[in-house]
C-alpha cells in the first residue's frame, strides 16, 4: 500500500509526519505523495481540506484519515498519543471506507471563457466584489427568490458544523446527500424579500445564482479564495464524486457534534 502524510507544518505536526513515515516504512509500506492510497492529514481540519484538495482528481483511489494536533477536529478524529495504534492499524488491517458527499460548483464566464469546476468538502461562499450580493437564485430552472445582502453559503453536509452553523443553519448528517443554501444578512424589507431560512435540497436538485447587476464576485471553496469576474452564473449541486475516509473505530457524527458544540 502507498501513503502520504500531510502536515500542517507547524513543529509538533512536522515532528509527527515524520515519525509516521518512518514506523510505516519500518512495515514496508511504501511512501508516494503523488498516487497514494492513503494519506494522513496530521493537523487540524484546515489540514484535511489541503489534503483532500491535493488529491480532489483521484478520490476513487484515496482514502483520508486525520490527526489533530490541536483541539478536537471534524475530520481530524486522532490524537498524537494514538499514532502507533493508527500506524499498526494501517499497515495491518484492511480498513473500513465512510464516504461522505461533496459539493460541485461550476462558474461560468459572460464572455465566453472556459468555464471552472471545483469541488468542495465543506462549502462554497459568494460575496460580492463591491458592495451588497445581488443574485437571482433558482431551484430546479425556476427563479426562487432575488438574494441581497452579505453573501450566500452553499454547503455539504460535513461542511454544515462549519461557516453554514455560524450562519444558523441546520446541521446535516453526513448520510444525507444534500446541499444547504444559507443567507449571510440579507435585506428584508417592504422592497427585498427572501425566504430567510436555509434551504436543504437533495441530491441532483441544481441550485443555480444568477447575477442581477454586478458581475465580479469573491468565490470561496473550503478554504481556497478567488475573485472571478464577468460571471454568468454559478451552478451548485451535490457532486458525483464523494471522499472516502478510511475509519479504524467507529466515530459517530452526533458525538463529534456534541464534543465541539455541547459538551465542555
Ligand atoms: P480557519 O483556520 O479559519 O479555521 C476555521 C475553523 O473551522 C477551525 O476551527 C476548523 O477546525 C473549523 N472547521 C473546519 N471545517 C469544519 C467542519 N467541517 N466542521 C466544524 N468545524 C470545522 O480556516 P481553515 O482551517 O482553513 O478552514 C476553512 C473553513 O473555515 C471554511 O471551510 C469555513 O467553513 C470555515 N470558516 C468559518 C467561518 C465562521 O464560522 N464564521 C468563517 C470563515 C470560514
């Protein structure tokens, strides 16, 4: 078996990527950062985004797990004590896949650019350039509803617990191919009016945002930022494509919930 390691690069990460790679050399597995089967994010969430992101155009390959080296992460389930117990557990045991639904954007260009499409673990923001967001959004081909205000949110199930919890969305198991459409302040009043509740669509129901006057727009997916103009529209749905992590020990998501959220 090939494998990866990605550390967040901090001293205690970078002193763990190293240990790692050398206990599962030690057990003749073989290192390849460029087609591994596995790799092993030694980090935070932040570092199971980069990581997932490197490897977004061989997911059927690639199978993710986590360290956090700092507090408790969403993806990143292990600690820096348990590292010789993952390690003998990846080397010795065929291990068990999860597979959790992404995010498909596609933006596409007024003058007749080649269109971008990325993928996203967590979600996909839209802020306007210059002032407020101003975005016909449609479910399905049908105008739903013209958006103004800060921006909009679009995310995945495991990407609920993030940026889409700040903004008072729902949280979403993760066994629920969706996508939630969350309002970042928008304008209500006797002129403007949106739905102002977020929005849970299933599986291959296109959410398309349009926009109204401005065409410039700051895009984020997870943690990538880019401004890209003259947009014609921006398309989201849920992706065929899906993240595979490799699970060891159960690590049920209401728990994880109540760890970050609940409990102290
Ligand atoms: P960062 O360093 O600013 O970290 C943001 C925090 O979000 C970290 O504590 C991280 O552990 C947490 N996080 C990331 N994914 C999560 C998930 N799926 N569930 C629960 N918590 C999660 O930035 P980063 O590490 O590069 O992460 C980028 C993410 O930051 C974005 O995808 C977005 O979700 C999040 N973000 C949140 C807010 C907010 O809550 N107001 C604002 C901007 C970005």
């Amino acid at each position: 078996m090939k494998f990866a390691v990605m550390s967040k690069g901090d001293e205690v990460s970078n002193k763990l990527q190293q240990r790692i790679k050398t206990y599962l050399t030690d057990f003749e597995l073989e290192y390849d950062d460029h087609e591994p089967d596995i790799v092993i994010s030694v980090g935070g969430d932040g570092t199971l985004l980069y990581a997932f992101h490197q490897y977004s155009d061989r997911l059927e390959e690639t199978a993710f797990v986590g360290i956090h080296t700092g507090h408790l992460g969403f993806y990143a389930d292990w600690v820096p004590d348990e590292v010789e117990k993952l390690v003998i557990h990846i080397a010795r045991t065929p291990f068990q896949i999860v597979e959790y639904p992404l995010l498909e954007v596609i933006v596409r260009y007024l003058d007749g650019g080649k269109e971008n499409r990325y993928l996203a673990l967590n979600e996909c923001t839209v802020k306007s350039d210059e002032g407020s967001l101003v975005m016909n959004v449609e479910i399905k081909g049908e105008l739903f509803e013209t958006f103004r205000g800060d921006g909009l949110c679009i995310s995945t199930p495991s990407g609920s617990t993030a940026y889409n919890k700040a903004l008072g969305g729902a949280i979403i198991h993760p066994s629920l191919p969706s996508l939630q459409l969350s309002e970042m302040a928008s304008i209500n009043n006797r002129v403007f009016r949106t739905v102002g509740s977020p929005l849970v669509l299933p599986q291959h129901h296109t959410c398309m945002l349009k926009p109204v006057n401005d065409v410039d727009f700051r895009i984020t997916i997870d943690h990538l930022f880019l401004l890209h103009k003259k947009v014609k529209s921006i398309q989201c749905r849920v992706a065929e494509e899906k993240i595979r992590f490799a699970r060891f020990r159960p690590f049920p998501f209401w728990k994880r919930v109540k760890e970050s959220f609940v409990k102290d």
